[in-house]
C-alpha cells in the first residue's frame, strides 16, 4: 500500500480529529497512457461533408481538460509520484504551450481547466488553501495570456469548509471563474474517505447553491481499493465507480433536492451510473431508502444532472448515458494531457450520433449552460 501522508514544509495546521494525517493511497494513472493509445489511437479527423462546422472552425469546448502549474508541482511532487501521475512524460513535462498545440490538433478553440488526480487536498488544511490559490492564479494568468482559449473551475480546498467559501468568492468574483472543482472523494485518517454527500459539505452547498453555481467533479482513487490487483491500474475502474459511489452519496443524502440550483458536472459520462440506475432503482423500494429517495422520482433527477465524455465517448458508455441524461446536458471532454484530444473526438465521430446532437456536445450545450463562455471562446 502507498503512502499516502504528505507534508509541506513548516505547515501542519490541522482541520480538526479527522484530518491529523493522511490514509494510504494506490496507484494512480501509471501506465494509463500507453493503453490509452494503443486502444484508443484514431487522430485523424477526416474532414467530411459530415464533420460539424465546430471542428472546421476550432470551436470545440472541451470541459475536461487538465493544466499543471509549476509551484502545484513543486509543492505536490511528492503525491505526483504517489498517484503516478509524474511517470506520464505530457503530465510532468506540461506547458501552456503544449496544450494550445494539443487544442488546435484536436480543433478545441477554449478549454475549461482543472486539476487532476489527486487534487489538492492531502490533510493539510493551511496548504490546501495555499494550493488552491496556486492553482487559480495560475489558470487566471493563462486566460489573460491566451485570451479566448482558456476558462477555469476554480480548486476549493475541500473538505475544509470556510477555505473552500473564501476561496470560491476569489475564484469566481475576482478570477472570474466558471465553477468549482470538486473530487469524488476525499481522504481522511483513521476513516472512510468522506463523499461529497457528507453533511460536512453542506455549507459549501449553501453557498453554490445561493450562487446557482457550477460544481464541476472529477473522480478520485478512493483509500479502500487502490490495490485490489496489481496487475490492474485503479483508474480503469476504481475512477468511473468512485464517480457513482459519490452521485449515489449525493442523491441518497437529499443533497440534489436541498440544493437545487446547484449544477453538477460529472466526468466520463457519470461513470458506472448508468448501468447501475436500473438495479439502484429497483433494490431502492426498501423501505428506509425509500423513505429518503422514492426510486421513481431517480430518473427526473439524474436528467437534470450534466454529464462530459472524457475516456466515454465509445459507442456504448454514449448509448448508455443516453438512455437517462437530457440530451442537451451530454457535453465535450478530452481529460488532456492523459488522453489526446482527437482521441475522444475521433470516437466521437464513429458514434452515430445525429449531426444536431454531435454539434450540442461539441459545442452549444456547454455554452447553454455556461453562457459567459460566448464571450471567450475561441473563434478559430
């Protein structure tokens, strides 16, 4: 099992009982790429009657799309190593620069920056805080730089609740950022990792749901199954089911009714979520979970929910959350620098999706929800 503690310098400012030092953590994305290209390998785009006028003009927005600031590595590098994610050449070696030439290969005109795997948190509340600013000055500075092509989820330092407010009003007021970047899970000593439905969370609710904000979610390797077979990387499967495990946690904890102007965003297509609705809603007639979620009332609150296809865009994972998203809620994500852009994209085009669906998910349904997007996107 890896460590996974982490401290920073002379800071160990604590944030209560739970949050003394850090749980043990797996492997992260180590090997995901050279699978990820021998598998999913199709750059070319052919530039057919058929191709959306989005990709001719560069005007894809891709919502899943990851940057590396350096002081984030200088003072992370340690989890980096952890997660794997420093064994990856594109992740350790990424520049501004490398990904605006990745986006226009794969005709991205903006991209929605976060940061991947293992986020910011490692249970240290003071340097979470201090992350978190790293991080959102520095996707801010990439806008000013790069006008047009870059917008931001701005990091919060979750699960420390007052940071995360003040740190969303500097996000979202003064860097003008779209959102809020959330992790499927976080680690806590001595405990289960807490999932986003934890009543400890709900302040931080409150007020993204006084704004109507955006509350963006990427997965996380979870502490319980980081190394349940060697042989098999946690990301493959431990990443979309930690994104079910926490759409289940908010759901069955009333947090999608409590906060209804809340608007989530969840990577890879929801994950596992949408082969496991039917049994969710069909176990779900208990009686105490029925008394907290009525399984009829799952299927009109999963389409109000937004979902991006990074590492999902294949025919069948897009059949599948089509059966229960609202069409105009399904939208664009690469997860670069970890998989290429014309990847999902390439796969994308082999879908069958009609010409007007094709377009919204490239394109206008980030743009119905995330109007202030109009104002930078690219123009190609």
């Amino acid at each position: 099992m890896t460590n996974r503690s982490l401290r920073f310098g002379a800071h160990n400012h604590q944030c209560g009982p739970f949050c003394a030092s850090l749980p043990s953590a797996g492997l992260g994305r180590r090997g995901l790429l050279g699978a990820a290209a021998a598998t999913l390998a199709a750059p070319t785009i052919a530039r057919a009657a058929s191709v959306p006028p989005v990709i001719a003009r560069k005007q894809i927005i891709d919502v899943h799309h990851h940057f590396v600031p350096p002081d984030y590595l200088k003072l992370a590098g340690s989890a980096m190593n952890a997660s794997g994610a420093l064994s990856f050449p594109p992740y350790a070696k990424w520049t501004p620069q490398a990904t605006l030439a990745e986006m226009d290969r794969g005709n991205v005109g903006t991209a929605i920056l976060s940061i991947s795997t293992p986020g910011i948190w490692f249970g240290d509340v003071a340097q979470a805080r201090e992350l978190s600013r790293i991080c959102n000055d520095y996707a801010a500075k990439m806008q000013a730089d790069f006008p047009g092509r870059f917008a931001q989820f701005a990091e919060i330092p979750l699960p420390d609740a007052e940071g995360s407010i003040a740190e969303m009003a500097h996000g979202i007021d003064t860097l003008g950022a779209l959102g809020v970047a959330l992790m499927t899970s976080y680690p806590i000593p001595g405990a289960a990792d807490l999932y986003l439905g934890d009543q400890r969370f709900w302040p931080v609710y409150e007020e993204l749901n006084r704004r109507g904000a955006i509350a963006y979610v990427h997965p996380n390797t979870p502490g319980c199954c980081n190394k349940i077979a060697d042989s098999v990387n946690p990301s493959f499967i431990e990443f979309p089911t930690d994104s079910t495990r926490t759409i289940l946690s908010l759901l069955y904890n009333g947090v999608f009714t409590r906060f209804p102007r809340i608007r989530w965003i969840f990577s890879h297509n929801g994950g596992t979520l949408p082969m496991l609705l039917a049994r969710v809603m069909q176990l779900g007639h208990a009686p105490g979970d029925a008394a907290r979620v009525k399984p009829d009332d799952i299927p009109a609150i999963v389409r109000g929910l937004y979902f991006e296809c990074a590492n999902a865009a294949h025919p069948a994972p897009m059949g599948a959350i089509r059966q229960w998203a609202d069409p105009t809620h399904l939208m664009f994500g690469s997860d670069y620098p970890y998989v290429g852009v014309l990847d999902t994209e390439s796969l994308l085009l082999k879908d069958g999706l009609e010409p007007k669906l094709l377009q919204a998910v490239l394109r206008d349904n980030a743009l119905k929800l995330m109007p202030g997007l109009a104002a930078l996107t690219h123009k190609g």
